[in-house]
C-alpha cells in the first residue's frame, strides 16, 4: 500500500528578472510511490531537485515554486486522496501529525530565542484537545525519554545543544505526534561522524518504534546503503531508477548510479575514487534526449534526441536508459 504518490509531478521555479522569465525545472515529470512502511531514500548529486521533490511531497508549494503539472496523493486513514481537494486548513491539520518534515539545515530551526519546551508547547498545543493537551509537558518528556533523549533538553536553548543533540531535538520535535510520513533533508549533514551516526540510530529506533514511513534525502550513499529499504537516483529533475536498496546497490542499471556508487570510498582501499567528469546540467536550458547523455562514457545517438522512459526492468526496480534491455 502506497501512503504517498506522484503521478507526473512538474514543479517549476518561476522567476522574473527585469522582465525576463526563467523557469528552473527542479522536479520535471517525476511519478512515484512510496510503500508504507518503507525508510525511502532519494539520491543525486547537489542541485538535482532532492529537496524540491521533498517539498512537493509535504505539498508545501509556494512561489516561486509551482506545480505545473501532475497529482500529488496522500493515503490518510486508509483513504488514497487527492491534495488538491483538501479543504481550508485540512493540510494543516496533517502537518506534524501526518506527515512531519525536517528541513535541510534544520538545526537552526528550533527558534533562537526560545528554550525547547516552548517550541514542544508550540506543536502539541496546536494539535491536542482537552486531557491530552493539559498533559503536554509529560508527553514530550516521555517521547524524549523513549527516543534516549534526555529530557533536560527541553529547559536548555537552542544554543546551549551541540549541533548533533540540536538536530536529533528537531526529529524529536517532529515526530513527538507520531506522523505516519516523516520527510527528512539532509539530516546528517554538516555533523561530525560520531554525531552522524546518533542521529542515524534514532532515525531507525523511531521507524521500528513508530512504524512510520520515513523519505531520507541525502546525497551521501554510504547512507543509502546502510538506511534505507528502497531508493531513487534522481538526475536534473528526474527519477533515473528506482528499487529496492540492496538490489540497486547488487545490480545498478544506470550508467549514473554505477558512477555513484563507484564514487563511494571502501575500507582498505587507498586507490584514488573515480569522480563523475563533467558538471550535471543546468536545469533552466536542459540538453534534448537523456539529461545524463552529455556526461555518460556509453551514450548513443538515440540518446542524444530521444528521452528514455522510466520502465520497470524488474519487478519494483525501475530505469531510464536506452542501454538498459527490458
Ligand atoms: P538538491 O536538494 O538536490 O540540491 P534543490 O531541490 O535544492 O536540489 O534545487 C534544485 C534546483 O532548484 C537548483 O537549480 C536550485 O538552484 C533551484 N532552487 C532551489 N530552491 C530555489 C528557490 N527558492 N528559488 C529558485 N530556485 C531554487
Ligand atoms: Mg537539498
């Protein structure tokens, strides 16, 4: 059962300099299913569209952002629903208690000038009634000490936390309502290893605990290969393949994920990584055929004119490359 899905997603920037139109096409035809239950993961190199992709996903999408073209479909209560026919401030209601994002960069989130308690009232406050709402301060006190949080954080401001503490208060944050979708940028960037894997540990203890579904966007591999249960190579603006992670990793069919995983350092061995040659396209004035053409060391003339579709080559792994037999 999918609990979120695109149907050919076009999300474009739109901008205007002295009255000249650019359009940055972030996230350019891209149809996907995420599994409930799945830790997801979306992969490309920086400037691909990973964090637009998610903000369609949260369908927080506003200007210069536009939805040019396609669905966005949340499954809620059993229910598969259209976004675009929720009412007023339904979408709302889903935030934190649905669906739940951790911005990239999120470490500066927490509000400066006020301690963490504050922020945790904020949240439950607008979500909870009666009871529940009274006994805000012991629910965040329990989640934190279910998460091995220690609960004195909450007292503390935001400045007073390492970088690693402050970022797994920000998880903590988001998934105090126990959302079913957690949508999370970059979470271990810009953190020292040690601070890196803490915060990967408490990715994975709130997945088993929760059951939730949790989007991890990196572009860190390493990651991938360690987190995730199923992923997406993005490349300008598209999904290039998609499937489960052990398999993409085992049997990569795209010439740019193989690039990406030979990229990856491995224990022992001391050999210069091969690096991708070239720069990826930009994505206001994309090259015709397969964005990745220009770049690939297998590309044809078929490639060069004509735009490959994404087809399933394997049950539940997808692919977008000519090379690639079904
Ligand atoms: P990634 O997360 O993979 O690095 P992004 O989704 O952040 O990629 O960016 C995709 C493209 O959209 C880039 O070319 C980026 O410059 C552009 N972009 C991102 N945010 C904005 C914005 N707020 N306004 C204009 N362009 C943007
Ligand atoms: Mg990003």
């Amino acid at each position: 059962m999918n609990i979120m899905t695109l149907k050919n997603v076009k999300a474009f920037y739109v901008l205007e300099y002295w009255g000249e139109k650019r359009t940055i096409r972030a996230v350019n035809g891209v149809s996907l299913e995420v599994p409930e239950g799945e830790i997801f993961g979306i992969a490309g190199e920086s400037g691909c569209g990973k964090s637009t992709l998610l903000k369609v996903l949260l369908s927080s999408i506003e200007p210069p952002l536009r939805l040019v073209e396609g669905k966005i479909l949340y499954r809620v209560n059993g229910e598969e629903r259209d976004v675009s026919s929720f009412k007023e401030g339904e979408l709302r209601r889903l935030r934190w208690s649905f669906v739940s994002y951790i911005p990239q960069g999120s470490m500066h989130v927490l509000n400066p000038v006020k301690r963490v308690r504050d922020t945790f009232l904020e949240v439950l406050e607008s979500h909870l009634k009666g009871e529940e709402r009274r006994k805000w301060l012991s629910l965040a006190v329990e989640h934190l000490k279910e998460l091995g949080l220690p609960p004195e954080v909450l007292t503390a401001f935001p400045h007073q936390l390492s970088g690693g503490m402050r970022q797994r208060v920000t998880i903590a944050l988001a998934t105090v309502l126990r959302p079913r979708v957690i949508l999370a940028d970059e979470p271990t960037t810009a953190l020292d290893v040690v601070a890196q894997r803490a915060v990967l540990q408490l990715l994975k203890r709130i997945h088993r605990e929760q059951g939730c579904t949790i989007v991890l966007v990196t572009h860190d591999m390493g990651i991938h290969a360690q987190l995730t249960t199923r992923m997406a190579i993005m490349y300008a603006g598209k999904i290039v393949e998609e499937g489960p992670t052990w398999e993409v990793f085992k049997s990569p069919l795209h010439p740019y994920t193989r690039h990406l995983i030979q990229s990856l350092p491995r224990i022992g061995d001391k050999s210069p990584r091969r690096g991708i040659p070239g720069n990826p396209p930009s994505l206001v004035s994309l090259p015709p055929g397969c964005a990745f053409h220009p770049r690939c060391p297998h590309a044809s003339s078929r490639c060069a004119e004509e735009e490959p579709p994404l087809v399933e080559v394997r049950e539940g792994h997808r692919v977008s490359c000519w090379l690639v037999r079904v």
